[in-house]
C-alpha cells in the first residue's frame, strides 16, 4: 500500500488493466481493434450512429433500455458501410435480431441500409436532434443565408449604379464648365454653389436600428436558433426588425418553434 500512495495514477491505471480488469483473458482481444459483439446487451428498442474512435469511423450499436450506461452497447464495428457493418451483425442470431421493433439514427443513407437488412421488422426512428438540426441549421439557416447573399448582390448593383451617376455627373459638370466658364468676385474668388466632392462614396442603404439589412442577417444567426423565452432585448429588437421586413422568416421561425413544442411534449 506504501507504494501505491507514492506513486500517480498510472500505476493505478497499469493495476486495473493487466489484473483488475480481465482484459487478458478478454474473449474479444484479438480482433477488439475491429469489431466487438455483445449480443447478450440486444434489446427491442436500439439506437445505431457512427463516430470517430482512434482516428477512424466505428458504428456503434447500443440498447436505448440501458441509458448509456453499464449493459447498452451491442456492437462496435469499424467502418460504416453496409457491408462492413453487416459482416459482423449476421453473428447475431436472428431470432434476436428480428425481435427488434424500434431503431433510432440519423439521415444516413449506410445507417439505414444496415438496420433494413439486420433488423427487418424494426420501425426507423430518426432522432429529433437531428430532425431539429435538419429544419433549424440546414433549413432556417440556409434561408437566412440565401437572403444574404440576395441582399449583397442588390448592394453591389446599388453601388454600380452609383458610380455610374457619379461618373455621369462629372461628365455633365465638365460640359458645363466648358460652356459657362467660372466667374470670379474682385478679390478672385469663384461666384456660385461650391464643386461636390469627386471622391464621395457609397453608402449602402441603413435600417431603422442603423444596421444594414447584411449585418441584420448576420447578427440574427443565433436567436433564430432558440426560443423566444432566451433571447435578450437586443436580440428581441433585431428579430422584430427581421421578421418585420422578411414576413417567410417570421412564417419559417413560427413552424420552427411549432415543431419544437412537439417534440419536447412527455408522453403521459
């Protein structure tokens, strides 16, 4: 016990994993780097998502009942195909397999291909995460950012035309100073309204809150995201500002917050 006090936490660590831990005598060792099976975990209601592990893709499979904790993982495959997950699950008997009535997972495609050919008589549940994920990121923000780009191409027409008038202008002013020379007072000043500025700029159109309608855009990103109940008063301010100027933003962000309430209602 001396010992164990003087030393860090890596003998600790060493300790459980060459003795405390079985994972020499562990069935699986050998191919744990490829796949991992356990099929005593199989439940009715699972779940199936890929992620990253040790720098490659692995599909886990895991049983919803167990909450992530202790007794929920079912598999661990390395890759994502249909065929390299597939492989595997057939070890699964399928007595097993075909009393799975419900799978959850995300929009892939291979996901879907796995849980159709494994578990035949399951019902596909893709998970409101992503759902939400779906009409909020990909539906609202790319609405958002369609009306973005709309509105920087009508700037930089504005700004083209502008220089167009201020070219025109100094041509005309040009003319005019050819036919009407300037004249001067006795002390030699010039007689008449001063020359405008040749270097005047452009100046993009501003909104009531002093913003232009791109840094509205831009600054909406966040609120559009989350609930009404979380925004602060200034994001308040900008999204009445939005929605008062984009009424399909107000109509889109409405079937946003509709489906919202939806899926966060508990089944009695």
């Amino acid at each position: 016990m001396g010992r164990f006090f003087q030393t860090d936490g890596k003998y600790l660590g060493r300790a459980y994993k060459e003795h405390l831990s079985g994972f020499d005598n562990w069935d699986q060792k050998d191919h744990a780097d490829e796949w991992v099976l356990l099929e005593q975990n199989m439940g009715e209601r699972l779940s199936i998502d890929e992620t990253m592990l040790h720098h490659d893709l692995f599909t886990f499979l895991s049983n919803k009942d167990g909450h992530c904790k202790k007794g929920s993982l079912i598999a661990a495959v390395k890759g994502t195909t249909v065929d390299e997950v597939t492989k595997y699950l057939d070890k699964i008997p399928e007595d097993s397999r075909k009393k799975v009535k419900e799978v959850t997972m995300d929009f892939s495609d291979s996901m879907m291909g796995i849980v159709k050919k494994e578990f035949p008589q399951a019902e596909i549940v893709i998970d409101l995460f992503h759902v939400m994920q779906l009409y909020g990121k990909k539906g609202l923000d790319a609405m958002r950012m369609k009306l973005k780009r709309a509105n920087t191409t009508e700037v930089k027409r504005q700004e083209r035309e502008f220089k167009k008038r201020q070219e025109q202008n100094a041509r005309n002013r040009k003319r005019y100073k050819e036919k009407h020379p300037a004249k001067k007072s006795k002390n030699g000043k010039r007689i008449g309204r001063p020359p405008k500025r040749k270097n005047e700029k452009f100046e993009p159109p501003k909104l009531s809150n002093g913003e232009t309608k791109a840094d509205l855009l831009t600054h909406v990103r966040y609120p559009l995201m989350k609930s009404p109940d979380d925004w602060t008063d200034f994001q308040r301010e900008e999204m009445r500002l939005l929605f008062e100027i984009e009424p399909k933003m107000k109509a889109a962000y409405g079937l946003f917050c509709a489906l919202r309430n939806i899926f966060s209602k508990v089944k009695d």
